[in-house]
C-alpha cells in the first residue's frame, strides 16, 4: 500500500550533473573492495536476493548481479536509474531497477541482504529514518542482513570537520560547495554548484550526524540485532576517527513451538 509523501531535498537534487560526477568520483578498486566486504561480512552468494536501496547508478548492483544475486534497486533519481539501466542492458544483466523513494519501500520486495551504501544512510530525519529501518526490518527475512554505509557518523565525520572545501572537477564536472553546520539538529548542509561547459545545477544536500551508538540504538529498535561496526571496507574494526561507519546486523531467526492439545 502506497501513501503519500512530503517531498524532501533529494527529490531534485540528483539530476544528471551531479550524478555524472559522483559516477566518475569512486574509483573502480573501491567499489571492488565494497563487494568483497558485502560478501564476506553477510555470506551473500549466488541466488541471494538483495534490496540494494538509493542504488544510484548501479555502483554495487549491477557487480551484485554479475555474482548471480537476484538484485532489486531502488533510488529516486529517474537519472540514475535509467544510466543503471543501460548498463545492466549491455552486460545482459537481470536486475529489477526502480524509480522509487526510501520513504515509501515496495511492499513486493523481501530480502537476504539490504544494504544502504554510499552515504545515503542520513538523507532522512530522525522519525523517517526510524519508519525507514522499521521498512526494511520488513523486507529483510529472519536469518538475513542489513548493511549500512554511513560517512557522517559523528566519530568519524566531526574530528576533521571543514567548513571550506576547494572546488573539485571530476569527470569533466566540476563541484563547488558552501557548508554549515546546524548545531540545533545536527545537520551537515552543503550547498552544491555543478558545472559542465553552459550546464549548471544547484541544490543543497542534508546530513543528518548520529553517533555510532545513536546508528546502532536505531537499528536494535527496529528489530535487528548481532550488530558488528567497521571502520572500512577492509573489515578494520570501528574506531574513533575511522573514515566511515559500515553497520552489519541480523534479522533475528524467530523459532516457533508447535503444541498438542
């Protein structure tokens, strides 16, 4: 059952422009080193079905697929999606890719693993990102996983925190952007320029920074449990000053106990 949605700020903000410089941002090895992670840390093989949510441009589903998982993507840039599309298309990949919102996640859907990559973990406030977590509690079966990739977590995020950033040109993209950081909600807001030759397209994106331990509350109230935290896709532990958060949780194998009369 659908309902309907307040628009939020990256409804419009991941046009073409932006996605193509973050598409050329990651460098192949990374993302490499993200499903070697994904697989060890979840047990994921093939004829897994995985929920790969805000998927973007198909950064780690279409790899997912190339493993023989059963991959559903889920993001709201009509964009990305239709990039993700044609790639899928070209390699004759299977992938289920859909223009839909993390605020509204199908009801068609069940999942072995869910993972949240590449920061997308934070686009929400706190009431929708606990509705968000309770929705994948749903989709992600007993037994299975949920991955969460969070850059902004406050432990890694804060210790190094810059107001001023240089501008950076990417794949022939380039990004300027203005920060500040609002203490009352503790929101990392970043007003973006993009630019390519007479093309430019302006939005502001919003952070929300948990602690680790806020992250991890989140997901226990939503049902998971078996909580581990790393500090990178190399399987490092969680530390102070890690340069991101990656939270890997269970959904609980619930046993039921038949009884005669």
């Amino acid at each position: 059952m659908t309902h309907e949605i307040a628009s939020t700020w990256y409804d419009d903000f991941f046009t073409e422009l932006p996605n193509a410089f973050w598409r050329a941002a990651v460098p192949p090895e990374a993302t490499a080193a993200e499903i070697d992670f994904l697989v060890r840390a979840t047990w994921l093989r093939a004829g897994h079905r995985v929920l790969d949510v805000c998927c973007g441009s198909g950064r780690h589903a279409l790899p997912l697929a190339r493993l023989g998982c059963r991959v559903t993507g889920i993001d709201v840039s009509a964009e990305a999606i239709a990039h993700a599309r044609r790639s899928a298309a070209d390699e004759r990949l299977e992938v289920d890719l859909r223009v839909g919102d993390v605020r509204n996640l199908p009801a068609d859907v069940r999942a072995d693993v869910a993972i949240c990559m590449g920061n997308a973990f934070g686009y929400l406030d706190h009431d929708s990102t606990q509705v968000f977590l309770a929705d994948l509690a749903r989709i992600v079966v007993p037994g299975g996983a949920l991955v969460l990739d969070y850059g902004f977590v406050a432990e890694s995020f804060l210790p190094g925190l810059a107001l001023e950033e240089e501008p950076m040109t990417i794949g022939g993209v380039e990004a300027t952007s203005v920060n500040t950081y609002d203490t009352a909600d503790s929101r990392w807001l970043t007003e973006f320029t993009f630019r390519r030759g007479d093309e430019v397209h302006r939005g502001t994106s919003v952070q929300y920074v948990y602690t680790a331990a806020e992250v991890t509350r989140l997901v226990a109230g939503a049902g998971f449990t078996d909580v581990e935290r790393y500090g990178d896709a190399d399987g490092s532990p969680y530390r102070f000053g890690s340069p991101r958060l990656l939270l890997v949780a269970r959904r609980p194998v619930t046993t039921t106990h038949e009884g005669g009369s």
